[in-house]
C-alpha cells in the first residue's frame, strides 16, 4: 500500500463526507484512510460509518473513535495504525483536487528510495478564492527541508498551509507529547525535528483544496492561551533540540533565538499551573530575553491582531 491518508475529525459531520468523496474519486487507487474521530459529539459516527457502508469501502477505509485529546492525539493514533508508505493528513474540512494522490505519487517515486529525504510538500488552493495560498516556491533547487520551510523561507516568502506527504517509518520514529488537559500540541513540534535531520521536495503543484471555517484551528485566537503547555513543548524543543543543530548565520541566529525565547517566556507566564516543560539551561541571551519580552509583546500585539502568531 503507497499511502495512508489520514482524517482527524473533531465535530465535522458537515464536511466530511467532501473530504472522504474527494478521496473515493481519486485515479490512484493504492490508499488507506484512517479517519481518527477524536470524541466527536455530533452526527460525526453515523454519518461516516454509514458513508462507508453504503459504498462498501470497509476494506480501505477504517473509522476509529477515541476520547477528546486534540488533533495531536489524534494523529499519534493515525501514525500508530498506518500501513502505508507515505503518511498524509488531510483535515476533515479539506478536500483533495482532482488526481492528487496520481500525481503526488510520481514525486514519491523521485525520494522513495533516498533514506535522505522524509517526504515531498506541495501547495493548497484557498477554496474560496481558488487561488494558490501563499508564495510560490523557487524551485531552481527544490531540495529543501521542514528546517528551511519554518526559519529560512518565511525570511523573503509567505508560504503556509503547505500539503505534505512523508515517509510512514519515519514519523513512527516520533509521538507528539500528549500532556493531561491540553488539547493542542503544534504540529511543527514533530516537523521542526525531522526537518534537522532529513531533506523535502518542493513542487508548487496544488493537492487540496483549503475552508477556512469559522471555528477551525487557524481562527482561533485564544488557542495559545488556553494550550499554553502544549506550546511550551514546542519552544522547548526550538531552544534544545533544534536550533543549535543547525548551523546559521549570526543575523539569523540572533532573530531565531530573539523569537524563540520570546514566545518561551510568554508561554511560562501563561502557564500558571507549572505543568509545562521548562529549559534545562537558560542562556545569558535566553535571561535577556525574560527581561525583554513585556516590550516586545507589547509591540507584537500592536502589529499583529492574531495572539496565535505572538
């Protein structure tokens, strides 16, 4: 089997069936779909199992519910249950173009056999405008990696909401942190470690099809507030497990670790609790940065409206 596509779904009885037909009417057929319902409250059971009946898909689509724990739970339990080559995750509010998996697979087939690579990323169409999110990427070299996608891109280009496809053996080597109450772990805690270590390959071709929905992950505001913890995982692992792996020039060391310890220290005033990871060692710069971060929280709120990108 050449993919597992994996659908975590939190209250999306209303979407999910286009997520799950964009799949059915793929040209490639070589896939699993593991839809990982994360204690859904809605119609979400009924709708899904009767759409997998009534099209008899039982032997290649495979729904499993589990208690509320946040899309990062959820997607632990996708990697644990895959059997595909290539791992994707596609949202239950997003939906594949017609022949995504056909030709996704034909850049695969270019990285499958390079231990070097983890996987290949591509671009999404914003389903409202119908136009490319974000930048193009310089494809001149299209050797590229997560490290590159989340500190040195964004550095002249926009480029989010990316659609990715990695090698299965390699995100089983990982498992999200999944602390008790937090509902919320960034995916980048997982990327941000595999890009130190392996390459991606870039095309600007398009796989899916991106709603922005009301209550989606994007829109919400108060995510970071709330999910403190689980951001603290994330800057932590920025601070100890992948920024000093990789070797940068002094300008952009000094802008990286300026943010990093920055949204650090927001998140250990957030967590009141003290449940949240902490630094082994706080660098002189890293102490600076503790006495500098009401500023520059300050002028970040001032530019920014979303608290999600401070």
């Amino acid at each position: 089997m050449y993919f597992t596509i994996c659908v975590p779904a939190y209250n999306r009885a209303h979407t999910i069936l286009r997520t799950l037909e964009s799949i059915k009417t793929q040209s490639f057929s070589s896939y699993e779909v593991v839809i990982v319902d994360d204690g859904s409250k809605d119609d979400t059971t009924a709708t899904v199992q009767k759409y997998i009946e009534e099209n008899g898909l039982q032997e290649q689509f495979f729904y499993y519910y589990k208690e509320n724990g946040g899309k990062h739970t959820a997607l632990n339990f996708g990697i644990e249950k895959a059997q595909g080559e290539f791992f994707v995750i596609l949202d239950s509010d997003d939906w594949l173009v017609e022949n995504a998996l056909e030709s996704l697979h034909s850049y695969c087939e270019q990285i499958r056999s390079d231990d070097s690579y983890c996987g290949v990323m591509g671009k999404s169409i914003n389903s409202a405008t119908g136009e490319i999110i974000g930048d193009l990427f310089d494809l001149e070299n299209p050797k590229s990696s997560y490290f590159d996608y989340h500190f040195i891109i964004p550095q002249t280009k926009n480029v989010v909401d990316c659609f990715e496809a990695n090698k299965t053996k390699i995100l089983k080597q990982y498992r999200f942190p999944e602390p008790e109450n937090v509902k919320f772990v960034p995916e980048a805690w997982m990327f941000d470690q595999i890009g130190v270590q392996y390459h991606l390959l870039l095309t600007n071709d398009a796989f899916r099809l991106v709603e922005y929905m009301a209550d989606g992950i994007t829109s919400d505001s108060g995510l970071k507030q709330r999910n403190a913890v689980g951001f603290l995982y994330h800057y932590v692992s920025r601070l100890e497990n992948v920024l000093p792996k990789k070797k940068l020039s002094f300008s952009l060391r000094l802008k990286l670790y300026t943010v990093a310890w920055w949204r650090y220290w927001q998140c250990v005033k957030l967590d009141k609790s003290k449940q949240g990871p902490r630094v082994k060692r706080v660098t002189f710069f890293g102490f600076l940065m503790k006495l500098g971060t009401p500023f520059l929280t300050f002028v970040a709120k001032r530019k920014y409206k979303d608290n999600n990108r401070i």
